[in-house]
C-alpha cells in the first residue's frame, strides 16, 4: 500500500521502491506512529472532524495493531510493499477495521507525520540515555567514595606531574558525564514542540486544535511555523553533536584505562568477562571492549558529519533527503547507548592496584612541586628552589630513587635550607591534603564535592 498514487499510471519500478523505502529501517518507532496518530484521531473527533464511533474504531484498531507487534504476532516485512511504517500502519488498520482505517490520514500528511514520529522518538531515547549516563555517574561515584586516600599520579602531556587520589581523577569524568546529561536535558527543552498539524508545509484548512494534540503528546505546544516544523532536523543535530560528545568522553576514559591496564604501568586489572585473549599467544590478555569502545567514536561522529552535509544544501520545506537522518541517528542512539552500557559494567567489575599507584607518583616525583614550595616557605626565591629541586630530581634518577628515598645529607648538600620535616611535607598524604581549595583533591574538598554529587543524582 502507497499512501500516494492517483496521479500515477504505472507501478513504481522495483529498483525504485527499493531504494525509495524506508520500512526496513523505520519501522523502529512503530510504537511512536501509533501513539502519534491516536492523539491525532482523538484530537479529530473532539473537532467533530470524525465521529466519535469512528474514533474509537481506529484507537480499538491501532491498539491491536501495537499489541500485535510488541508480542510478535503480527511482523513487519520490507517485502511487504509497503513503502513506510505509516502506511503499514494505515495499511493494516484499514485491513482490521475497514472504512474508519481510511479517515486516519485526515487534516495531516507524511511530512509532519514522521516529524512528529522522530521527535517523539527522540525524546524517548533521551530519556532512557540520561538513565544509562546516570548509572555510570552512580558507579563513578562509587569508585570516588572508596579512593579518597587512593594516591596516584596526576599527567600533563602524558607524564608524572603532581599526586593526585584516584577519586579526584574520577571527579574529572563525573564532571564530564554530568555536562552529557545536561546537554540531553537542553535538547529535550529545545526540541519540546508539537509538528502535527503542519501538513506537508502550509498546514491544513481543517479546524485542528494543535495545542490539544500538543497536550496529548505531552509537548510544551505546537510548534509555530509550519514550514520549519516539516523541515527541522536541528534536535537531531544536537542530538548527534551531544551524543559525539559522549562518545568522546567515553573514548578518553577507554584511553586511559588501555593505558593503565598496560604492563607498564599495572594500575588497573580487567576483568575477565570485560578481557579477551590472543588466538597466538597465550598470556594475552587484551582490553577488547575498552578498544572498541574507543573506536566506536568515528562512527558517532561521521553520523554527524553526514547529517550535517545532507542538511547543508536544502531548499524549504520538506525534501526526501531528509529521509537519511533516521539510519544515521537510529546507529548512533544504539550505539552510544551500547557502549556506555559496556562500560560501566566494565568500571563496575575493575580492580584498582591502590599500591602500584601510590609507587607510580613517588617514582615519578610527583612531590617535586612540593619540595620546591617547601623551600619557598623558607625564605628561598622560587625560581631558585625550582633549580635546587631539578637538581635533587637529577640525583635522585642516577640512584634510581624517588625524593622520598634521598638521604637528609644530600638534600643539604645542594640546600642547607633542608630539615628532616622536609620527607613529612613532600609525602604523599600531605601534598594532596593540603590541597583544600574548592576541585582540588584534598580529602575534605574532595568530600564536599562528593556530596553534591551524592545530592545531584538524587534530584
């Protein structure tokens, strides 16, 4: 069944349909059509544009025609020739109830039908997006409240600078995750318009009440120029811009975590359900999920690339190009919504080496920062205490040592200025509690900061 065809004298070429279908990919928001077009029918009647009993036959048939669907008795087919999910849905209605079936399409038409579809889409994949972002949020927190003394280097170009606790390097990301959910939420606000009841591009001369249908739909209103109402695609675009972000975020942190799983370093240990191994050699054990994860980025984005280039050149209102936003954003919501399921399973089941961290920032003279303000406490110019200190560093790599280790005589053999409190305030524990002011990672500033998060998740 078409929805069009009066005008035509001959079939659509196979080839054709083929390429101008779209049931094969958008029968994924059959559950949207229905709702869609059971506010639209009841909005009819309520106008007296339809009857009341054909109201209630069309509502009795789409309900039917929904159920069936959810529970597999009835299947979508792209071989059914049915060119769209709106006329499968039109089709098979009018196949269930008759006549009624045939009045469903009155006072709207396919171009505001799938806007409308795509929103309602939309909002419902935000939605359960912002639920798989907060239990990320709920694990990093987790992990944040049980490392505020887990002591580990904090990196600037990727090498040792100052010590840091591994909750406050968790911190990092709970802020950026935390920006995701708000962007999601600006979206949602943004996008929150009703299209039905725009037509195809100049509304209808039927008497709709497109704030009713709004409200039924649970949008804020109608949207206000019909033109734009069947030609905007920007909610996806921001849609696709926030969720590039996330899988960004989310790329980072796998970066880190391939890292920190390394040989080399051995901060972290991944589980064997979140591992696999080498078909070659056998002692492998290689952070798949984190890799894939982290490629998972490049797909997101040229889903955004793509939808920005369609968009780029199309004239007002509608155009079938538009057709191509669905595959890129329906790839897109899967896959950022797989990948941060895998990964805060993968967070949740991680092993933290607490003691591998701790040796990795003395190692690394994290605390040389420290030693240097240690002397600038004592009278000493800092630009003078940073070269005693780059001179202990020296030392300290040809005996293969970190400053915690160097005996009091060597420090003042460059500095008389050195005491023995000097092995206190360069130790791990004072140069990260002393670090108090608000985002540092000292132990009472990272306990505030953990209970607005606390009292953040719980709104």
């Amino acid at each position: 069944m078409k929805l069009w065809g009066g005008r035509f004298t001959k079939e659509t070429n196979q080839l054709v349909h083929n390429f101008n279908e779209s049931l094969s990919f958008d029968q994924k928001f059959y559950r949207q059509d229905i709702r869609g077009s059971i506010a639209h029918v009841t909005m009819l009647a309520r106008q007296g544009i339809l009857s009341e009993q054909d109201k209630v036959d069309i509502i009795r048939g789409l309900e039917s025609i929904q159920k069936d669907l959810d529970s597999g008795a009835l299947t979508i087919s792209p071989d059914s020739g049915y060119e769209d999910i709106h006329s499968f849905v039109e089709g098979t209605l009018t196949e269930r109830v008759g006549e009624a079936g045939k009045r469903l399409h009155t006072g709207r038409s396919r171009n505001d039908q799938v806007a409308l579809d795509m929103k309602l889409y939309t909002r419902d994949e935000i939605q359960e997006m912002d639920g798989l972002l907060r239990d990320l949020l709920e694990e990093l927190l987790a992990v944040m409240e049980a490392n505020l003394d887990t002591f580990m280097p904090g990196f600037t170009h990727l090498q040792k600078a100052q010590p840091i606790t591994l909750a406050h390097h968790m911190g990092a990301y709970f802020e950026m995750f935390s920006r995701d959910r708000s962007r999601l939420h600006d979206i949602r606000e943004r996008m929150n318009y009703c299209p039905l009841g725009s037509g195809a591009l100049a509304g209808t001369t039927y008497p709709l009440d497109r704030a009713y249908t709004a409200k039924l739909l649970d949008f804020y209103g109608p949207t206000l120029n019909s033109m734009d109402s069947v030609a905007d695609r920007d909610y996806l675009l921001e849609l696709l811009s926030a969720l590039s972000i996330i899988a960004m975020h989310l790329s980072r942190f796998c970066e880190e975590i391939i890292i920190w799983n390394t040989n080399e370093y051995r901060f972290v240990e991944i589980d064997d359900s979140y591992s696999t191994g080498s078909s070659i050699m056998p002692q492998k054990k290689n952070p798949d999920i984190a890799e894939l994860i982290r490629g998972k980025s490049g797909r997101v984005y040229g889903a955004l690339v793509s939808l920005l280039t369609t968009m780029k050149g199309l004239p007002l209102a509608y155009n079938k190009d538009m057709q191509e936003d669905k595959e890129l954003a329906f790839d897109a919501i899967d896959t950022v919504k797989g990948c941060l399921l895998l990964f805060t399973g993968m967070i949740s089941s991680m092993t933290f080496r607490k003691d591998v961290m701790e040796a990795s920032a003395k190692k690394g003279f994290t605390n040389a920062t420290d030693a240097a303000d240690y002397l600038v406490n004592r009278g000493v110019p800092f630009r003078d205490a940073h070269g005693i200190v780059g001179q202990l560093v020296l030392t300290c790599i040809g005996k293969g040592i970190a400053l915690d280790d160097l005996p009091l005589e060597q420090y003042r053999a460059i500095s008389p200025v050195f005491d023995e409190d000097v092995y206190e305030a360069i130790s791990m524990k004072t140069c990260v509690e002393k670090r108090t002011t608000v985002g540092a990672p000292g132990h009472a500033a990272m306990r505030d900061v953990i209970a607005q998060y606390r009292k953040q998740l719980e709104q």
